[in-house]
C-alpha cells in the first residue's frame, strides 16, 4: 500500500468498533498499520474482535460522561495519544414522528449525538495537548440525502447534528492541525440495521442502489481516506458511499 494511504503506529478510536461497520472500520484500519482501540459498550465483544486483529479495546458508554472521559484517559495513558477518532456508534431505531416519544428521542440522540460530541472533545483536548495534528471522522448517513424511511425523525434528526459538528469542529480545530469530516453510510445489511426497533421501513431507502447493498469496508474505505497523508488538506468535506443511489 503506497505509504500515502499507510497508518503505520497511528492510535486509532473507532466507537460502536464491536460491530456492523464497525468492525469493517477496525479491520481495514489495521491493516493500514494503525493501532486499533475498539472502543465499544460490549466490553467482551470488543476484546474478542481487538484479539482478531492484534488490536486493543476499552469499554466505554458514549452517552454517559464520565464513561467517555475515563475510556479516552485510558487510552492516552496505555497506547498514547490518537491520530484517529471514528465517530462510528449509532442506533437507527425507527418511531413514526407522530407517534414521537421524548424517551425515543433522547435515546437515540444520546447515542448518535451526544456520544460524538463527547467522543471529539475529549479525543481531541488530547491531540491538541499532543501538539501533533491529528483526524476525526464523523460517520453520519447517507439518509441526509434521501435514502430514508418513514419512523427515522429522531435518527435524521442526530445524524443532522453530527454533520453539523463537523463543520464546527473542523473550523475550530483547524489552527491544531486537526482536520475533521463525515462520511456518509448507505444501506449496509448491518446486524444493527437488520434488528433496528420500530415500525416496518417504508420509503425511498428500500429503493436497491444501482451498484447494490454496501457492506461495512466499503464504508471503512471512506473514513481511511480521510485518516491518511492524502486528506492532509481536507477538512469539513462530506463523502457519501451510497452505491449510487443519488442518481436514481
């Protein structure tokens, strides 16, 4: 692999690692030479995928703040500081909107929303301390676009708000030398989306791109891009990997 897409030693984050795209985030990343940390709330999960690649793990519950600022410490202080934070965890739970609960609501807000938030924080206090630049890729959703289905408002709603920290979080963080994007997830046949709560989907994203069904390394190319010496000048910049479903 040209050294321009190469990882060698880099710390690398990638929350909700334990599974779905997750696991196609850590595999491709290790093999790029990365350090991989599976941060992930299935603790066992995480450490039985971390003994697959000769990677690490750390448990940790993205919506509870204390969990984040004692996971990302941990992670410091055992491998060092990441060059990487993949804001990959989410929940896709289905409600109809008029149908819409608050505990819904914050329940898949917290996850999607807050946990990144807290994640790009705290990762990134560390990188600035560091002095050394570093990455952060947001994982959103394609869904931003179109490639949805009815009962998603609160889902959209957080992943909205991460496309939107992103822009926040690469003007702020560019004077460090930290450069922060977004990728955009199609339909990917994930055991998360396949066993997501809520009513039957109906709506454009049942719609079969042309290309066919992503699967998780295809998203975890995206975000390896973003991660290397090639994206050295790219920040606040939103790639989508929809198989091309935006063209039909």
């Amino acid at each position: 692999m040209s050294e321009a897409f190469r990882l060698d030693g880099r710390v690398a984050i990638v929350t909700g690692g334990a599974s779905g795209i997750g696991v196609g985030i850590c595999e491709v990343l290790a093999e790029a030479g990365a350090r991989v940390v599976v941060a992930d709330r299935d603790a066992v999960g995480a450490a039985r995928l971390a003994a697959t690649l000769g990677a690490v793990s750390v448990a940790v519950d993205i919506t509870d703040e204390a969990s984040v600022v004692a996971a990302c410490a941990e992670v410091v202080a055992r491998y060092g500081t990441p060059w990487l934070l993949v804001n990959n965890a989410g929940l896709q739970h289905r409600e109809m909107l008029l149908d819409g609960t608050v505990d819904h609501w914050k329940r898949v807000n917290d996850v999607n929303a807050l946990g990144p938030f807290l994640m790009t924080r705290e990762v990134a206090r560390a990188m600035v301390a560091r002095g050394q630049g570093g990455r952060i890729v947001n994982c959103a959703s394609s869904g931003l676009h179109g490639q949805f289905v009815q009962g998603l408002a609160a889902y959209l709603a957080s992943k909205g708000a991460v496309a939107a920290l992103t822009l926040a979080s690469a003007f702020e963080l560019a004077e460090h030398a930290i450069t922060v994007n977004t990728v955009l997830p199609g339909g990917v046949g994930t055991p998360g989306a396949i066993g997501a709560e809520g009513p039957p989907p109906v709506g454009p994203g049942n719609r079969r791109p042309p290309l066919g069904m992503c699967g998780p390394r295809d998203i975890a190319a995206a975000v390896l891009f973003f991660a290397t010496p090639a994206a050295r000048y790219v920040t606040n910049q939103v790639l989508s990997v929809d198989a091309g479903f935006s063209v039909t």
